[in-house]
C-alpha cells in the first residue's frame, strides 16, 4: 500500500511503501516512498512474513485500503493479504492481458475483502485533469518529484528497460 501526504493530512495513519522485487529492491525506492508520505516503509525481502509485519505496524487485522500498484499477481496476492477484513485492494498496476488476479473463499466469505481494479485511476478526464493542473500550479500536487528523468522519443525503449528493473520511478518524453 502506498498512501501520501493527502490521506495523512485527513488522519490516515497505515503507511507503507514496497519494493517491487522482494529480492532486490531499487536503490532509492523506499526513500521516494517516504518522500511521497510514507511514514513506514517495510521491505519485503527482509521480512519473512509480510504480512504478519503490517498487521504488527497498523495494530489491527490489517490496511484498510491496499493499492497493487505493480501489475503482477504475487504482488495482488501481497496487497491482499495485507488488507484486513472488511478491506478493499485496488489494482492499479496494468497487468498483461491474460493475467488472472484472483481471492480465496477465506479471502471473500471470511474476510469480506473486496478487489477492485482502477483503470487510469478512474479519473474523468474532463473534470479531474483540470483540478489537477490547478493543484499543481497552486504548489499543492507535488508532480516534479515523481519525474525521474527527461528522455527525448529515440529513448522511449531504454525508458521503459530502467523502468522495468526499478531504476527510474517515471520518465518523460520531452519533444523539440
């Protein structure tokens, strides 16, 4: 789960940034996730039992709310079971098509945990972009610290290699 700055002004007090790759996770990463509002971070390859390791910090059954923001299904199954009963994961991360993402009965009947998938963040564009560019322009959406590097079109492939092995968080393909 990832939550910023927004949910911890409302009083929202589970935070936890994750690495993508439980055995070597990116120089920096749980850094930027502390930088976006974390105030606990757990990497998984130095925790035996992930989930046990979030029930601990919460002091409860588990989050809430998880957010999957990664795309595969070990990190669904993560993200769900992290989320305590009653609780919702939301799956942002783009899967490949194909790909299945699924809860057990226990998951379901006993726990009443929801799975939802968010597709572009379920934004309406018409209404949430605008509000957007507000927010940014206000100082209050902080978007420059989620952009890694600039690229220019003839480095679109090499954009999308650091991003797949969890070396950059974003590029952004600047036109001359």
């Amino acid at each position: 789960m990832r939550r910023g700055r927004p949910q911890r002004r409302a009083g929202s007090r589970d935070f936890r940034g994750e690495p993508r790759d439980r055995d070597r996770p990116p120089a920096g990463q749980l850094e930027h996730a502390r930088t976006f509002g974390a105030t606990e971070v757990v990497n998984p390859a130095e925790e035996a039992d992930l989930a046990a390791r979030v029930r601990e910090i919460v002091g409860k059954g588990g989050v809430d709310y998880a957010f999957e923001v990664v795309g595969l299904p070990q990190t669904v199954r993560q993200a769900t079971d992290i989320t305590g009963r009653g609780g919702s994961t939301y799956v942002v991360g783009k899967m490949k098509p194909g790909t299945g993402a699924a809860l057990t009965a226990d998951d379901l009947l006993r726990g009443n945990k929801k799975l939802s998938g968010v597709f572009m963040g379920a934004t309406v564009a018409e209404i949430d972009i605008p509000l957007y560019t507000r927010l940014y322009r206000q100082g209050r959406l902080n978007l420059d610290d989620l952009v890694s590097e600039t690229i220019t079109l003839d480095q679109v492939n090499d954009g999308y290699a650091k991003l797949g092995i969890g070396e950059t968080a974003r590029s952004v393909v600047v036109f001359d």
